[in-house]
C-alpha cells in the first residue's frame, strides 16, 4: 500500500505509523525545493517508522541522503522523534521555534527521575488522590535504578524558525506563522504561492497539531519541570510576569489562522481539508461552550482533579487508563487557568490543595 500522497506543486505527503496509538500516524511533508527537499516533521523514532519514512522519500523521486533541512511544528515525538536519524542520514539542519527547542534543551537536561519528581509534585497539587500519584513514585524508582528511559533524548535543532519570517528555502515562499497553545512554539508553516489547483484562498497552510480536521488538539499547562509544579509564567521567569494561559494562546492562535485563509490545510494527522475558516469557527465555539460547562460545574469549589472528574471525555473516568487521566488533569487546569484570566473564576482562599469556583 502506498503510503505517499501527491499534493500538487511539489508537496508530498508520507503516511509514517505511530505505534501503539490511536492517532495512527503522522503526516511527514516533503516540499522540493531548489537547495533540495525539505521535509515538515518527522515522525515518531521507531525502527518501522524509520523505514516507512526512508521508502516513503523514495518513492517521492529522491533519497533520504538528499534531505536538505528538516522544519518541525513542534517538540512533540510523534513530530519531531525521527530528526535526529534525518539530520544523521543527509547532514540536514534542523528548524525549530526557541520556545520549543528550550523544552528540548530542559527535556535534554532532566533525569528521567526529575520529571516523574515534577509530575507527582503537579498532580499532588492538582488534589489527585495518593493512590494515582503512588505509581509515578513506584517509576520513579525504578527509573532511577536503570537511568533510562525513551524519548528523553530528542535532537537539539540547529537553526531557530523566527515568528513571521521566510524560511530560507531557495524557490519557494515558506513564512513561519507563530501558533502558541498546543506547545508554547508551535509554528503553522504558510507556502504563500497560488494553489496548484487554483482553489480560492491564500495559499496552503502546513498546520501541524494546531488544526486538525476532526479532533482538537490536546491543550494543557506548558510543562516545566524546573518550576517544580509551580505555575510557568509567559515570559519563562517564575514569579515574574504573566502566568502562562496556553487555552487563550491557542484561541488567539487559532483566529490568526482563520484570518489568514488559506486555500487548503495540509495537517500532521488525518487528511488534508479546505475552508480553514469554517473549522476556526467550530473550534472557537466548541471551547466556548466547553468553557461554559465548566463554568456551571464550578458553582461549587473544586480542584482541577475533581473537576477533570467531572469534566466530559470520550468515556467515563472510571474507564480513562493512568496517563490520559494526567493529560485530562492538565486540560482541566488550562481551562480554569483562562476561566481565571477572564475572571470568570478566582481560587479560594487558604484551600489546599488549591479550589476554584465561579465568580
Ligand atoms: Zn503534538
Ligand atoms: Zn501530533
């Protein structure tokens, strides 16, 4: 089965599988340009992956010794896993937005045991019950006895993807739009050139996890184990600042988006779509409603735990496995942190752990 789709204009898209996970894969694009191909992400490091990506540039015409650069949307493994093997293979540079590559440095930098320390001291403090939060300490151990783990070593990039400017790609227009919320430097790519089937609209648009035809992408607390579960603030300086509201990024993200109407979205999950405007929308009235729900739930005191509890999933909590419930807890918390931006809530005073109610 073929796992290449021809966009048009020499953008390609390879179909590289995740294991273990529902998403199924990633989309990896290859865009020709006149230094060489160039690919947008990835793919998840894994052996199959590999070779499903390695195949799929071949059957694109070229080799993956001939990769010229690689542009990644984000951090993410499933984005960003394969580029060190990339960069390897070809002597690519790699491209990525500074606040992403400083999660890469800390990720880098952090024992394994370190970031299970900051996920029990942030749920901890979310007001998860002892018996979810044992687990992580259990890991935690045996982390520390075999020092390992996967994934915490992903590739430093080499160049940094600046908000708003071209890409420097040889006979193409590529401009990084800047799109903080689902990481703190996530970057949509706009290919400002005419569509190759003359559909209306402004260009193409490479959205990466940020608009995504039929889910919505995961949006939670900006992750940093160095604050030791204490809230991240915008301008990285704890206790200075703004406190970081990843849900009003996101939004603010998403509008920017909308506006600039591209003709077609060429997404990393599911398949490519048109009317980007039209899916802005339904997203932006989705977590309205979303927040008003949570509003109406929180006409009693609760900690981001109890109202993740309550929250709606795609099934009920008791069903939702260990990890989901950690990544539902964060969601949670990005909720309530823009609630408490819009000052639609306010934490109670000397609660602890910490509760929130609607004002
Ligand atoms: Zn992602
Ligand atoms: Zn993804």
């Amino acid at each position: 089965m073929t796992q290449v789709t021809d966009h048009g204009g020499g953008v390609r898209s390879i179909r590289v599988p995740i294991p273990d996970n529902p998403l199924g894969h990633t989309l990896v694009y290859l865009a020709d340009t006149d230094a060489g191909p160039v690919l947008v992400d990835t793919g998840w490091d894994d052996p199959a992956s590999w070779d499903t990506l390695v195949r799929g540039i071949t059957a694109c015409g070229t080799a993956v010794e001939e990769i010229h650069g690689v542009v990644v949307t984000h951090h993410h493994p499933d984005h960003h896993g394969l580029s060190g093997r990339v960069r390897e293979a070809s002597g690519a540079w790699i491209a990525m937005h500074a606040a992403d590559a400083a999660i890469v440095r800390r990720t880098r930098e952090t024992r394994p045991e370190g970031w299970f320390g900051y996920m029990a001291a942030k749920l901890e403090a979310s007001g998860a019950p002892e018996e979810h939060i044992a687990p992580l300490r259990g890991t935690h151990r045996s982390v520390r006895r075999t020092g390992t783990l996967p994934g915490f070593s992903p590739a430093l990039p080499d160049r940094e993807i600046v908000p708003g400017e071209l890409l420097p790609l040889p006979g193409r227009r590529l401009r990084a739009i800047w799109t903080p919320g689902h990481t703190p430097g996530h970057v949509c790519l706009h290919l400002e050139e005419t569509h190759p089937d003359r559909l209306p609209g402004n260009g193409r648009l490479f959205s990466g996890d940020h608009l995504l035809p039929r889910i919505t992408p995961h949006i939670g607390l900006y992750e940093d184990p160095d604050t030791h579960g204490r809230p991240v603030h915008a301008n990285g300086i704890e206790g200075l600042g703004e406190i970081a509201d990843p849900l009003g990024d996101y939004l603010d993200s998403l509008e920017r988006v909308g506006r600039l109407g591209p003709a077609e979205v060429l997404p990393a999950h599911q398949h490519a779509f048109t009317d980007a405007p039209s899916r802005v929308a339904e997203l932006l009235a989705h977590h309205e409603e979303r927040l008003t729900g949570l509003l109406a739930l929180l006409s009693v005191p609760l900690t981001p735990w109890q109202l993740a509890e309550r929250m709606e999933w795609n099934r009920p909590w008791a069903d939702i496995p260990h990890g989901s419930r950690n990544i539902a807890v964060s969601e949670a918390e990005a909720h309530i942190r823009r609630l408490v931006k819009l000052g639609r809530a306010e934490a109670v005073t000397d609660s602890d752990p910490v509760t929130y109610v609607a004002v």
